[in-house]
C-alpha cells in the first residue's frame, strides 16, 4: 500500500523507522504558541489558542501544545534529529511554524543536523483584521535538506508564496488543518515515487497531498480521533485515485 498510518507518540514511533527510508519531512508540529504571556501559552489548550469563541464547529483538541520555548526547542531537536536519520542523503524537510515560534524552530531544525535554506510564506486571505495593527495573516515554513540536493533527481521549480484559506464547513477536520492545495504543491519537493513523512499527520492532509501527486506516506498522528479520520481520509484519496485509473483504462 501506497500508505501507512501509525497512531502513536511521534519520537517512539520515528525510532522504529529504518535509515534513510524516507525522501520528505513535511509536517506541522504543535506551535505551542498564542497568547502574551508564557501563562496563556501553556495553561491553554489547542482549541482555546486557535478556534474562535464564534465558531461553528466541535473538533477534537489535541495534545503536544504546553510546552514552554526551551522544552519545545528541545522536543523539537530530538525528533528533528530522530527525522534526519530517517531521511535519505539530499532528502528534504519542511517545518510549519508561526512568528513567535520562527528562531525557536530554525534554532532546533539546524541542531538537528539539518541545513536550513530558507523560509516559505502561507498567506491566509481570510485572516481577521485588527484594529490599529496590521493584520496577521501569514504562517511560515522552514525549510532545508540533509546535505546537499541533488536537483536533476527532481528538477521541479516551485513557489516561495502560498494563498490559500484553511478548509471550512464540513471540509474542515482539524483545528489547524492546512489547506490540500498549499500541501499538494509542497509534497512536490520529494521526487516523483518518492516517499513524505509526516510525524505530525493530524486529519491526514500531507498524506493525501502526498498520494495524490505520485508520492508513498508515512503518518504519525498521536491522537487517536484524529488518527481515524486521517485514515478514512486517505483511503477515500485512494479510492478516488483507483477510480480515476479505471476511468482512464476504459476510455
């Protein structure tokens, strides 16, 4: 199968992974950030820092997202570290982060071992205005590779700037679900056949980016609410990609 899902905490789950199995880390890691206080950042929970106080929607919280700034750099370190063994030489990875998390998440995606290249933008057109302040509208992505890439195994030419909105209504699975259409562009870094790993996969969006352009996925989602609807997630995409094949053959 073009997939597999682990539910589980990430760290032991990446320590069972052979070396160099995989050709993309690509994942969204719990920001613990929000709030202006170090008090607001770790005595809130996920659903209190990023759902707002009118919405419409009942999604399950998820853990991983008290910790203060010197435990997460160290969390991050480790399984940073434990990814970059994992990862094949001119493998890649792509962290999502947020302002305040920025040199945290540089400092600990470097003492990993990893060569940091550079930042990607993700533009959220939806994001609220705020009176008297600009607004906050983007998330960032950090990104690097273990060594140096080989480019003619790839030779994509890809953005630095991504629009899109969070999913809404009954698209929307997570709390900080990321939009497939910012992640099917992204999961484009690892090659054609190659292999994404997401160690944070949440409801499932890299892996079904990943599926969806060519790619094999590993998943680790801890908790088990979201385990399941990454899961259904991706065998839907499987389904859906099985389908198209068949369309395809009998026309």
């Amino acid at each position: 199968m073009p997939f597999s899902l682990h539910q589980g905490d990430a760290l032991s789950v990446l320590a069972t992974l052979p070396d160099e199995c995989v050709d993309s880390v690509i994942t969204d890691p719990p920001y613990n950030s929000g709030g202006r206080t170090a008090k607001e950042r770790t005595s809130r929970s996920a659903r209190q820092k990023y759902t707002s106080a009118d919405a419409q929607h009942t999604l399950p919280d998820f853990t991983g997202e008290n910790m203060d700034q010197r435990s997460y750099t160290l969390w991050l370190t480790q399984i940073m570290t434990e990814a970059h063994r994992a990862t094949k030489p001119g493998g890649t990875a792509l962290l999502f982060t947020d302002w305040r998390q920025l040199p945290a998440t540089t400092d600990a995606f470097q003492a990993a071992g990893w060569l940091w290249l550079g930042l990607l933008t993700w533009h959220k057109p939806q994001a609220r205005p705020q009176k008297g302040k600009f607004r906050q509208d983007c998330e960032y992505i950090v990104w690097g590779a273990k060594g140096k890439i080989d480019a003619s195994r790839n030779p994509v030419y890809l953005p630095g700037l991504y629009s899109a909105s969070q999913p809404s209504g009954k698209a929307r699975k997570h709390i900080t679900q990321k939009p497939v259409d910012v992640m099917r562009q992204l999961v484009q870094i690892a090659p054609p056949g190659g292999t994404v790993l997401d160690f944070c996969a949440g409801s499932g969006s890299t892996g079904v980016a990943a599926l969806l352009e060519g790619r094999d996925f590993i998943g680790i989602e801890k908790t088990p609410q979201y385990a399941e609807v990454a899961n259904e997630r991706l065998l839907q995409t499987m389904q859906q990609i099985h389908s198209q094949d068949d369309f395809v053959l009998s026309a």
